[in-house]
C-alpha cells in the first residue's frame, strides 16, 4: 500500500482511532502514517480536541431554544410563506 492509500484510509478512520474502536494493528497504521502526512496528523489532533470538548458537555444544562423560534418557521404546505426574518 502507498502513502495516498494510508491517507484516504486514515481520513476515513480518525473519528475511530480517537473513540477507540481500532484494533491495536489499525491504531498502528494511522499513527504511522500521521507522523508522515501533515494533513492527518492536524485532523487528528482536531478530533482529540472535538472529543474532549463533547465530553465536557456532559455536566452541562440542556439548552433550551426561545419559545418564539417556531414561529419563523412554516411547513411548505401550510398555505403561507416563512415569516419574514430580522438580522
């Protein structure tokens, strides 16, 4: 297999190396080929840091969308157009 071969496969496989479900031979191959390739050494480093901040959520209270959000929004079919929006 050649370096673009590792690299597709290591795009593909990121988000499984950081959540762990690689096996020890697969986890081998991404490590090796992100010391190599800039690209997915960065894209590795981005998904710890995705990781870790989804964990932190956790704790978290749930947010709650603004009563009045539903009101700018109007199925297709309702018979009106959306309701203008204000920027």
């Amino acid at each position: 297999m050649g370096f673009a071969d590792d690299h597709q496969w290591s795009q593909r496989h990121l988000s499984h190396y950081v959540e762990g479900d690689l096996s020890h031979r697969a986890r081998s191959r991404l490590d090796r080929h992100a010391r190599d390739c800039a690209e997915c050494g960065r894209g590795l480093r981005a998904m710890r840091a995705l990781a870790r901040l989804v964990r932190g959520l956790d704790g978290l209270a749930p947010v709650r969308a603004p009563g009045t959000i539903f009101d700018r929004i109007r199925p297709a079919g309702a018979g009106g157009s959306p309701a203008p929006q204000t920027v």
